[in-house]
C-alpha cells in the first residue's frame, strides 16, 4: 500500500487491479472500489466518514496523476495512473466475458440509459440488468432500492460525484446484498457520448485535468485543493527526509 496523506492506495497496474477485481468477485460482499485523485485525498481528509469509507474499501487506486506525482515524491512510487473511466470499461468488457451482472446508477436522467446502451454495443454480452438516473427523492429511492434488489447486480456502478457515490454504497450496499460497487463519477456521460475524454496525447502527458479545466470551467472552485495538496505532499517529504512510506 502507499499512504498519500493518510489515504492507502493498492500499488497496482490496470491488469493487477483487473486481477483483483476478479478475486473480489469471489469473496463474500459487500466491497468497494474507490478511485480517488487529489481532490478526494483533501476530501477525505476533512470528512472522517469518506475516510474511513475509503479505509475500508477493498480496492484503491489511483484516478489521477495528482496520486502518482505524490507518490513519486514520497519515495513510494505508485507504477500507473489507473483513471476510473478506463477501469469501468474494462470491466464492462470483463463482465461480458464472465456474465456478471451490470447495473449503472447515477448521472442526469437518460445519461445511464444511453451508457448502456453503448455498452451493449461495444460488449455484445453484456448483461446491463437496470438503470436509474443519480437524481433521486427520498421516496423515489424506495423504488431505487427495490429495482436493485429485484435486478440482483453483481457489479454496480454508481456515478453521483464524489462522496455522495461512496457513502451511499457504504449505506446501502449490505442490504442489497450487491457483491461489488465502484463509484465513477462522471464516467457515464464519457459512455454515454455526451462529454468527450481528453485527446489520448493529453491523457499520457498527465494533462488530464487541464482539459476537464478548460471544458468545465466551474471546476477552478474544487481545483483549488491541489496547490493546498502539493504544498502537504512537499511538507511531508521534508519532515520524513524522502523516507519510503509505505504502509
Ligand atoms: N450526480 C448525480 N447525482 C447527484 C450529483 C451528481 O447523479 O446528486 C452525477 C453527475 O450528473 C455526474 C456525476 O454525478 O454524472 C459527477 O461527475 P463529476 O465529474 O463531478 O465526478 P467527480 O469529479 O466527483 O468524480
């Protein structure tokens, strides 16, 4: 594990967490997967409930270069970024292989639905077994759960931001008896083709996040937590004299 300001990240590679995932599968649920970039590490450690949420979890890996940097820095490097958007898809392919069953959950009405239906065509087995938009009443989430439950996922995926999406599964996933959940943020509206992912060239020079800046501009606000990251990243490394951090 590497411990980035008190939150453990699984050093893993998209294939060891693919691997892993798999194994998860086998054991009794209810399991989480987190994928946290900076902004949920400052998050998280100002929310002891997404802490302990994230502590608990059964994968976390590393969502955004933010991580890696810092693990870098720390002496502990984490191999790869392992960004929630490419790990949804490869499970979606993983659970048309082995017929595991899929619900998406999350987003503005209609954004889910049409993310499955894309999947569908992208994973000719999948079994896309519901879907429910992200923006549910009280009593709407009555209807939510018995849908779930009717619908008996072994996978969900929950994209209601974070931590709306981690602290529902934490509430709700036990009596639902769902085996595995990862929350993907905004993931369904990449899926679904109404946000486009930034050019490949900008993903591989861990630009990412610039381009999701300039596209949603209204992100500065929540961004402002990564000066505020790298300054405890630095501060961190200077008391600890680049000792190895791992947990
Ligand atoms: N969302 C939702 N319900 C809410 C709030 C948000 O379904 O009450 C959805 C929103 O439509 C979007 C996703 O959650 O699809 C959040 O995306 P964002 O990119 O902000 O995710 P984050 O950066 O938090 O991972």
């Amino acid at each position: 594990m590497v411990n980035i300001l008190g939150v453990k990240f699984h050093r893993v590679t998209m294939e060891q967490a693919l691997e892993k995932v798999d194994s998860l599968m086998k054991e009794p649920g209810p399991q989480l997967i987190v994928t946290a970039n900076t902004e949920m590490v400052m998050m998280a450690n100002q929310d002891p409930l997404l802490f302990e949420i994230i502590r608990r979890s059964a994968l976390v890996v590393p969502d955004g270069i933010g991580i890696v940097w810092a693990s870098r820095i720390l002496n502990c490097p984490l191999e790869e970024r392992v960004p929630g958007v490419e790990l949804m898809d490869k499970l979606l392919e993983r659970s048309a292989e082995k017929g595991w069953r899929v619900f998406l959950l999350g987003a503005k009405p209609g954004i889910a639905d049409q993310a499955a239906e894309n999947a569908k065509k992208k994973y000719a087995k999948l079994n896309v077994v519901g879907t429910y938009h992200g923006y549910f009443t009280k009593e709407e989430e009555q209807e939510l759960i018995s849908r779930i439950k009717a619908a008996k996922p072994d996978l969900l995926f929950l994209a209601l931001g974070v931590p709306k999406q981690e602290k529902w599964a934490a509430a709700n996933l036990a009596k639902l008896g769902i085996p595995l959940a990862m929350g993907v943020g905004g993931s369904f509206e990449i899926l679904a083709g109404t946000t486009k992912r930034a050019p490949k060239w900008m993903c591989r020079s861990g630009l990412e996040w610039l381009y999701r800046l300039i596209k949603e501009p209204w992100r500065i606000g929540r961004m402002m937590a990564l000066p505020q990251f790298a300054i405890l990243i630095m501060l961190e490394k200077m008391i600890v004299k680049g000792d190895l951090k791992d947990a």
